[in-house]
C-alpha cells in the first residue's frame, strides 16, 4: 500500500500535515468543510519541524516525513501552541527524535508541561524563544514572533528569513479539508478565513491590531504565509493581513443582520418584517433561523453588520433555548462596534425579551431602540410596526457604516 506523500512548498521544505476530512465540530465552532492540521519540514544543514498534528493523525505524519528523512534526524521541533490540534503528536516525535531541541514561547514551554508531565516532558529539551530570537539551519534562519492571545497566551509564529515563509499557527487559518495546498487553487478561501476569524480570533481583535503593528515594526516581508490550518497563501499574503486589519478594526458595511428562532411562526412574521423594511430603505439586510443555519456562519455575517436584531419566542418563562444558546456564544467572542435590537412573541409570560435584555446588558452591549414583543401572534399594526422598526434599523446601520 502506498504511504501518505508530503507535499514540496518550496526547495527543500515540505507540508507533512493531514486532512481531517470528517471534521464537523471544532470545539463548538462548526466545520462542515472539514478541516486539516499543518505541519512543515525544513531540510537544511540542520532540520526543523515546524508544529505536529492533532495525536491520533500522528503516525500519517510520521509516514509523510519518512518519506523525506529519517524522522530520528530532526534537530528541532518548533511548537508554535500549545493547544492539542497542533501538539498532540509532540510525544510520538520526542519519543524518536530524542536529541532534538524543542523551540516553544516561555508560556508556551509552561503549557506543555503542563500538559504532558506524564508523557516524557520532563525528558525533553527545551529551548525559549522571544520575540527577534533566531536560530541557523545552516543556509537557512527562523526567527522567532510571539503572537500573545492569538489565540492562546502561548502562541508564537516562526519566521523563515531567506524564503519569506510566515509559519503562522492559528493566525491566518480557515477550517476546510481539500486536496489543494495553496490559495489560489480553491474557491472561496476568503469566506473561509472570514468565517475562521470570526468564530476563533474575533474576541482578540485588539491582539491582531497590535500584532499587525508588531509585524511591519519588525520589516520582514513576507512572500508565503503557511497557517496551521486550511490552505497556504501564496497568491499575494499581504491581501489576507489586511482583511485581519478590516475585521479586527470592526469596519462595517451598510447591512442590518436578522437573527431568529420560532416556535408556531410569531417571531418569524415580525422577522421577516423587520427584514422587508431594512430592505425597502436600501440596505443589505441578512436573516438567519438558528436551526436552519449554522452559528458559525451566523458570526461571519455578524462581523461587519453594525445593526443585529435578535428575536425569540418565550418558552416555559424563558427565551427559547437556541436563541439563548446562540447569545452565550455570540457574547463569548465579544464582537464590538454593534448596537442590539431584540424582539419576540409570547403567550401568558413574556420572558423572552427580558431575558435577551438581560444578556445583551451583562455583555455591556448597546440596543440600537427600544425593544418589542407582541402577544401570541403579531397582527396589522404590530406588523407594521416591525416594518417601521427595520427601516429604523437601516438608517441606524447606514450611519454607523459611515463612522
């Protein structure tokens, strides 16, 4: 039987990763395109690996590298993360490769021995890595970049000077599982990477601004960016590090995002017509079930909507369960720059409302007016109130686009 191959990126280095092709849940993040785990080989004077794959995909990884070196000669692994999707196969590398160096950030060197005290840790030799620090191959230099909450205390990335590679880690990634390696072979590879971001990085925007500054003050020029996940981007790298500029800075478009559950069709009549007046004032507008599409997807769109409206039907008292799923997720990555307006349907009790007011103050969110609900199901003039509330809706968005 034949072994898995690697895959030559540039002279003398190699993608030696797998694709997780049945990857539909990423700790909560949905991943219906898949998903892969990057690793690099770097053959020089010296060898490097650069990060390991999720531990059960170990041995594919093994098998790939054996095809290009004995996996015993590596001098260095370099753990960009610690989290167990890049440094689960750590131990099988450690176990062979015993004379290596392992290059991690402080945090980092903390965090994975933490993690693997029972697994060899102890036996492994560790060296930290600062941001500027640099160590020879022989014709080829990584030097090191600590990337602080992007999105862990202890991610770093690794720089190859002489080819321009970005070995990025989780920076730059998107979730989906192709045959392609590069960019410009797949379709759609900046939705993903939007889709990425909003569901992984959106929380640490303020991180990625600093982090982007961190980069042009350190003057590296960057020719390919090899992330930890998804395909490599080698079709002009800097167009994805200004899209991270874009969404980390909030920039929003005229666009009013319509976000419902239903229980007997209340909440989605007044959805669907706020959604009809945001659009007869000539904004975009977007509307999403939450049972019939999936979050991930719904942060995407929420990312450069400055105008949310959230509606839910009450249930035993309370906002109805996905609704009040979908608000600790949303709040969880913390977008910025939005203003709230929550609607709903109720029968004898109107919880539902209160209880999205509640979440949306707790998260220290804005409303952009005045809440409604209706009682049982909404009729001619609570209609057309909703109506008047999305035209509403869009000059507030098409005021905030401008700011």
């Amino acid at each position: 039987m034949d072994e898995p191959q690697p895959l030559k990126i540039a002279e003398g280095i190699y993608w030696v990763g797998v694709v997780d092709w049945n990857l539909r849940d990423f700790h909560g993040y949905e991943t219906p395109k898949g998903g892969s785990y990057n690793a690099y080989l770097i053959v020089d004077e010296k060898i490097a690996l650069i990060d390991t794959v999720k531990a059960s995909f170990s041995e594919e990884m093994l098998k790939r590298i054996s095809q290009i070196i004995d996996p015993a000669k590596i001098d260095y692994v370099i753990s960009n993360h610690v989290e167990m999707d890049h440094s689960g196969s750590l131990p099988a590398i450690m176990d062979i490769a015993t004379n290596a160096t392992l290059i991690a950030s402080s945090k980092g060197k903390s965090g994975l021995c933490e993690h693997y005290r029972e697994m060899g840790c102890d036996n492994w030799n560790f060296q930290v890595a600062k941001t500027g620090d640099e160590i020879s191959l022989g014709k080829r230099t990584l030097m090191f970049i600590e990337a602080t909450m992007l999105h862990w205390p202890d991610s770093m990335q690794t720089y190859l000077r002489e080819d321009k590679i970005l070995f990025s880690n989780d920076a730059f990634g998107q979730h989906i599982a192709t045959s392609k390696r590069f960019d410009d072979e797949v379709e759609d590879v900046m939705e993903d990477a939007a889709i990425y971001y909003a569901n992984i990085l959106l929380p640490f925007s303020g991180q990625v601004i600093k982090y982007v500054e961190k980069v042009k003050e350190l003057g590296i020029s960057i020719d390919m960016i090899a992330p930890a996940h998804g395909v490599i981007w080698r079709r002009d790298p800097a167009r994805i590090i200004e899209a991270y500029g874009r969404w980390a800075r909030g920039e929003a478009a005229q666009k009013v995002l319509v976000i419902y559950d239903t229980m007997w069709g209340s909440t989605e009549k007044m959805a669907m017509e706020i959604a009809e007046g945001v659009r007869e004032a000539g904004v975009e507008v977007r509307v999403r079930h939450l049972r019939k599409n999936d979050w991930s997807m719904t942060m995407k769109e929420l990312m450069d909507s400055p105008v949310i409206a959230i509606g839910s039907p009450t249930m035993n008292n309370k906002m109805f369960y996905t609704v009040a799923g979908f608000l600790t997720y949303m709040t969880g990555l913390h977008p910025k720059n939005k203003k709230y307006f929550l609607f709903g349907s109720y029968g004898w009790g109107g919880g539902a409302v209160k209880g999205m007011e509640k979440e949306i103050e707790s998260a220290r969110f804005e409303l952009a007016t005045e809440s409604l609900q209706v009682k049982f199901r909404p009729f001619e003039d609570d209609l057309k109130q909703c109506r008047d509330i999305g035209k509403r809706l869009a000059e507030i968005a098409k005021e905030e686009a401008k700011s």
